[in-house]
C-alpha cells in the first residue's frame, strides 16, 4: 500500500513553558471531522481508526514532512516525542531542543503564528476504509489506520498531495452504483403507471 498524507487546518499548536522547558504540541489528526475537499472527496476519521493492528512502533516528528528536519522520534531505542490517542485525535508533543536551531527557529515561528498547519503520514488497513456518494459529492470514512508513520509541522499544505491514487476507480464505481439504483427506480416507477392504467 502506498503512504499517504494529510494536511490539517484549524489545528491549535501550543507552544509552551513549563518548568523551564519549552514543548510544541498538537494534535496530528482529529477524529470525526470532515475534512476540506481533497482533490475531489471529503474525508472523516473514525475514532475506532487507531485500534491495537495500527503500527505506531516508529513514528518521527518532522518539519515540513522533511527527514532532514527531525524534531522528536519515538520508537523502541528513542523517546523524544509523546503521541498518545484521547477521544479527540492524536496528540503529540516534545521538548524543544535550543541547541538545535532549526526547531529554536520552529518554536519562534509557531508563538508568532507565521506557522499553524499539522499533517501526517499513514496506511490504511485493508479494508479499512468505506466510500459513498452523498448529494454528487465523495465521502471517505478511514475505518482503519495500518500504520501512522510521521506527524508534521508544516508551512504550506499542498493538497494536490492528498489524493489518493486510485480515487478515480472509486468514483466511477460510486457513479456506477448510483445510476443502477436510478435505472432501478425508474423501472419500477414504470411498473407502478402501467399497474395504475
């Protein structure tokens, strides 16, 4: 399966002191919230998406979703970054580290307010999401996460970026049912004038 991403608006970042340290924190994704068109659907997180099979046994925290700005990592050997799963999303947070620049940088930006978008990169589990067409708009439910692999502060969402690949064959597919069912109808609502007669 291929990776994809997420931009999220309206994401509150804290940028904060406590007991002489300073943490960024936020919340990677929030669940059942519709998100803004992406690229021809709308998407929402169900809360049971992040279960016991969702890997989340290496997830690092970037900048712009760029390796080569690493803000925090947790897995089995490093422990910068906290995630943690509550009823509203995902949320993590870390320690900013002074003697990196690029995240001083970063934690200057977010007080100001110059930067306030988060994103993240995942899977889906087979199966683990569902399609309707409601009103000739796309709906997607994420049912499933398989695996979330970073979460990003990030500049510019690009949402040309979030499609996924194969939404083209979902739609046609979703259009195709909706004509069946209208085929259908007029059938029967064919039926019901000659009964009438």
């Amino acid at each position: 399966m291929n990776k994809e991403l997420r931009y999220i608006d309206n994401i509150e970042y804290r940028a904060i002191e406590e007991d002489g340290k300073k943490y960024i924190r936020a919340y990677a994704l929030k669940f059942n919230t519709l998100s803004k068109d992406l690229g021809g659907f709308f998407e929402t997180i169900d809360r049971s998406a992040i279960n016991e099979d969702t890997d989340l046994s290496d997830v690092v925290a970037l900048f712009n979703h760029n390796a080569n700005y690493v803000l925090a990592r947790k897995n089995d050997s490093v422990d910068t970054l906290e995630i943690k799963v509550d009823d509203t999303g995902l949320f993590y947070s870390f320690e900013v580290d002074e003697e990196i620049s690029y995240i001083k940088d970063l934690y200057r930006n977010i007080q100001k307010g110059n930067i306030n978008k988060s994103s993240f990169a995942f899977n889906i589990s087979e199966g683990g999401d569902k399609w309707e067409k409601r009103d000739n708009k796309y709906f997607r439910t994420i049912t499933s996460f398989k695996g979330i692999y970073d979460v990003s502060v990030v500049t510019n969402p690009a949402y040309e970026d979030t499609s996924i690949r194969n939404f083209d064959s979902i739609k046609d597919e979703l259009d195709k049912v909706e004509e069946t069912v209208e085929i259908n109808y007029n059938k029967y609502e064919n039926k019901l004038k000659i009964i009438s007669i």
